[in-house]
C-alpha cells in the first residue's frame, strides 16, 4: 500500500541532487497506487523528468498485483 514517507522523500532528494554534486547517479524507482490519497502524489515527485534524473522512473499502479508484476519484470531485465 502507498504510505507517505517524510524519509522517502529525502532518499528521493539525495538522488536527485547527487549529480548536481558531481557525484554518479543512482537508478530510483518510485510506485504510486492510484487514487489511495485524496491529495494524489506530491508534485515534487511528479515534476522529477528524466532530464533532471536519468534513472529516475516512476510507476503509477492500481493493484497492488500490477506494482508485483513491475517489480518483477524490471529485476528481469537487471539479471
């Protein structure tokens, strides 16, 4: 389930700066259940581009079965 998450948003900032910081990217996913939060996902995380972060991906789910078969097709391809 989506659960808003103070320390998510800061891991998420950390990745987004570090290449402003000369630092290497880092790849960050993000899974948002749509329609779990009245007030939606924040637009800070929705603003994110892959101009500004190049690993950064971000997948809206309805089922949580849909967030699974995500996962488990993006590890696919890692392996």
């Amino acid at each position: 389930m989506s659960t808003p998450s103070l320390g998510t948003g800061i891991e998420i900032a950390h990745a987004y700066l570090r290449p402003r910081l000369g630092l290497p990217g880092i790849p960050v996913i993000t899974l948002y259940q749509k329609d779990y939060w009245p007030n939606n996902l924040s637009t800070m995380i929705r603003g994110i581009t892959a101009n500004e972060v190049s690993q950064f991906v971000l997948k809206e789910y309805d089922v949580p079965d849909d967030a699974e078969e995500f996962i488990s097709e993006l590890l696919g391809r890692l392996g």
